[in-house]
C-alpha cells in the first residue's frame, strides 16, 4: 500500500524508452502547474496514448513510472528528438520543458491496459500535464511488477548540482585507441570567455571572445605575455559560459565574433572595439538562453 502523504499521478506519452530523461511537458504552464502540487515521494505514471504516434503493443498501456522532483530542466540537455514528428509546424521540440526525476521505472511485460484498473476517460490535461489516480487506481498500478530504469543525465544540471569538477569528469569522452586526439577533444567540455582589455584606469579599451577547455589558464597566459605591471593591456574576466563540448564553446565564439563583426580589430579578430561592455552581455545572455538551458 502507498503511503498516505504520496500521491500518484498519470500522464499520456508517446512511449516509454531508457535511459530515462526529464518529465516533460509542451509548454511552461503545465511544467510549473505540476511542480506546484508535486511533493517529495509522489509518483507520475505513464500510459501509452491510443494515437498512431505510439507503438500498437503500447497503446493504452501502463509502461513506466517516473518519481519526479521540482526542480526545471531542459529536455533537450537530455536527449535528442527521434525524428520529424517531434516538432511543430515552426520547427520547434514539442516537448522541451522538464523535470527533473529522481528515479524511474518500467512495468514488466505483459504490460497491463489503463482501462484494466481504471474505468474513468482521461481528458486532454491527461496528455498536456499531470493528473492525480484515485486511490485504488494507484494501488492497483503500485501492485504490478517493475523494474528500476536507469536515468540520463545532463551536463548542465551536473555543473548545477554538484559544480564544475563532476560535471567535467561525467562529460569527458571515454578513451579509446582509435579515436584521434582532435575528436576526442572536441568532445570535451569547454568554456566561451569574455576578457576586458584595460590597462591602470582605462577600461573597455577592447574585448576579448575566444574560447580554451580551461579559460581562467588562457587569461593567465594572456596576462604575463602582457605585463600589465610595467603598462601593459590587463585581461579582467567579465563573462564565461561552460559547455558540455568544446564544438559548442566554439559556436558561441563564431556566433558573437559575427554579430559584431564591424567591431573586430584588424590586427587581431578576436579583438572587439567601440562595442561596449553592455552590448556584449545582452548578446552573450541572448544566445545562452537560445542555446543553454
């Protein structure tokens, strides 16, 4: 029997795969209407829908049990789409709005129908959000065999929760002898940084963008060649963004070297002057939140 304070909650999917990612929902709304009656221990049930997008030995199914936390995640930082039918009609993931689970669980064939312990007819909130099981649907449910599933995990929820260090060590490649130093690398994490060049009181002379695996050891590197203590340029660090692969990190540099284009110096591209400081972090914020979290 459950606990008494743990609800259980169901919600329609389209399938149930392992690794398991987030809880995921289509808009915000109903990702922060579920984290508002969600309490530690409550469960969330999923059930194949009865649509063509679900496999047919899965339709209406019981499938899998999520235990989710409240805490906001992007799906995507998860997994990948698996295909066309995973996006709208402008282009965008259906589902990119999650939460974050503390644990996972497949039901063990044969798989029982919905309609088997339950006699009611869920309504669409069923399939956009969360929605509670009467108590003996949720016995009944909790009384079928199951299997714990593995969960994903996400680079950036990693840095969050457990800092930079954990997050480095998860993301790096796994070493193999016949991948090339170049690639291996490329998959490693990586840091987009933003320097200010300043030399005693003269600030946003110019700025910096470049990227390193360890950005603090390049503005080090930078600084001594610089010698900033008998007048030359200082480095000050103003802005880093950590990314799961050293490929992204780069992207972010290209992308903000394009925007501002027009301001690169001619000696050195990756210098940036007449741009202020300003303009730099409303760019730099705007990509993270099209292409971070």
């Amino acid at each position: 029997m459950r606990g008494a304070a743990v609800t259980v909650y169901m919600t329609k999917v389209w399938g149930f795969s392992e690794p398991v990612g987030p809880l995921q929902f289509g808009a915000s709304g109903w990702r922060d209407s579920a984290a508002k009656v969600l309490k530690p221990g409550d469960l969330v049930v999923l059930v194949g829908t009865l649509g063509p997008e679900t496999m047919e030995g899965e339709r209406g199914r019981i499938l899998g049990m999520m235990e989710p936390t409240t805490e906001p995640v992007s799906a995507l930082d998860f997994l990948k789409p698996r295909g066309p039918s995973d996006f709208n009609a402008e282009g965008k993931y259906k589902w990119p709005f999650g939460l974050l689970n503390r644990a996972a669980w497949r039901f063990s064939e044969p798989r029982r129908l919905l309609s088997e312990v339950s006699a009611r007819r869920f309504q669409m909130d069923a399939a956009q959000g969360i929605v509670a099981l009467l108590p003996d649907e949720a016995d009944a449910i909790l009384a079928l065999p199951r299997t714990p599933s593995p969960l994903l995990s996400s680079f950036r929820t990693t840095l969050k929760v457990e800092g930079e260090e954990e997050a480095r060590r998860r993301a790096a490649p796994p070493p193999t002898t016949t991948r090339t130093g170049v690639m291996h690398m490329r998959r490693a994490p990586a840091s987009t940084y933003l320097l200010e060049l300043e030399r005693g009181r003269e600030r946003e002379l110019g700025f910096k963008i470049g990227w390193a695996f360890d950005w603090k050891a390049r503005r080090r590197g930078f600084i001594q060649a610089a010698m900033p203590s008998i007048g030359g340029l200082n480095y000050r660090g103003r802005r880093f963004e950590i990314w799961p692969t050293a490929m992204e990190a780069y992207r972010m540099e290209q992308a903000l070297l394009r925007r501002f284009d027009s301001a690169r110096h001619p000696q050195n591209r990756e210098v940036l002057t007449g741009v202020t400081f300003d303009e730099l972090d409303d760019a730099w914020s705007a990509y993270v939140r099209r292409n971070g979290t």
